[in-house]
C-alpha cells in the first residue's frame, strides 16, 4: 500500500480515480471547508432588499434609507454603473455603491474599508473625465505623515 493512501481514506490504494471520484471528494471537502469570505475578508449580506458586498455597505444602506425616509435625502439609488470614455475609447465602468440627491446635489457615495490602486484610478477617471468627485464612507485610513 503506498504512503498516501489509508484504509480509512476513499483514495484507490492505486491512487487513480475518475474526474467523477475527484470531484466528489472536491465537493466533500469545501462543505466542510470554511473560506475565506473575500478579498478583504467582507461578509456578503443577502437581504430582501438585494446583495451588500459588506456589512459596512448594508448599514450605510439602512443609514440613507432613514435620511431618505426623513425627507433629507431624495433619489437613492444603487450601484449605479458610470462608463468611463475618453477619446470614444472605452478605458473602464465603475460602480458606485449608492447616488442620491441632497438639496438638489447629486453625491456619488462608495463605502470603503480599504483604497486598492484599481479605486484610485477609477477615482481619478470619474473626476477628471466627468468632472464627479466621489464621497468617500465607511472606514478609509489616510496615508500617514511623514516627517521632513
């Protein structure tokens, strides 16, 4: 018998199987398996409402319904898709997790717990090819000081 297969384990003593066997024992394993839930280690909610890629996201959703409710708020809308072009070249889409309309002022809201370089740079596209600057929730560190 060889090193790697047990007389407990469901590994041929051969150590062969089908596609078929090492599927299952792949399917076995992850139901018992606990993951990873994210890049960043967000939760996903899944509520009556729709799909939050945070927790953070869904209490600020909960946040702006109540602004919305008390009349500070209008529009609310979610993930809103911008097409970012320049020159009539297609460079990216970004999303934005929630726009509104505060006292006849449309805001682009993004709840953030992390800049990655891919925001920044989409950021920026919204700024200067749109001229949207994009308010920025939720727990964004700034860069720290240097002292000269």
């Amino acid at each position: 018998m060889s090193r790697l297969a047990s007389p407990s384990s469901d590994i041929p003593a051969n150590n062969r199987m089908s596609a078929a066997q090492f599927r299952e024992l792949n399917s076995q394993a992850a139901k018992g398996k606990k993951g990873r839930n994210g890049k960043f280690n967000a939760i996903v909610i899944t509520t009556s409402e729709g799909r939050f890629d945070s927790k953070m996201e869904y209490q600020r959703y909960l946040n702006l319904k109540l602004m919305l409710r008390a009349g500070e708020i209008t529009d609310l809308q979610r993930q809103v898709p911008y097409e970012l072009t320049a020159g009539g070249i297609h460079i990216c889409t970004y999303v934005a997790d929630f726009v509104y309309k505060k006292q006849d002022v449309t805001v682009v809201e993004d709840v953030k717990g992390f800049r990655t370089p891919e925001y920044r740079l989409k950021r920026r596209l919204m700024r200067d090819i749109l001229g949207i600057e994009i308010l920025e929730t939720g727990r964004v560190r700034k860069p720290k000081k240097t002292s000269p």
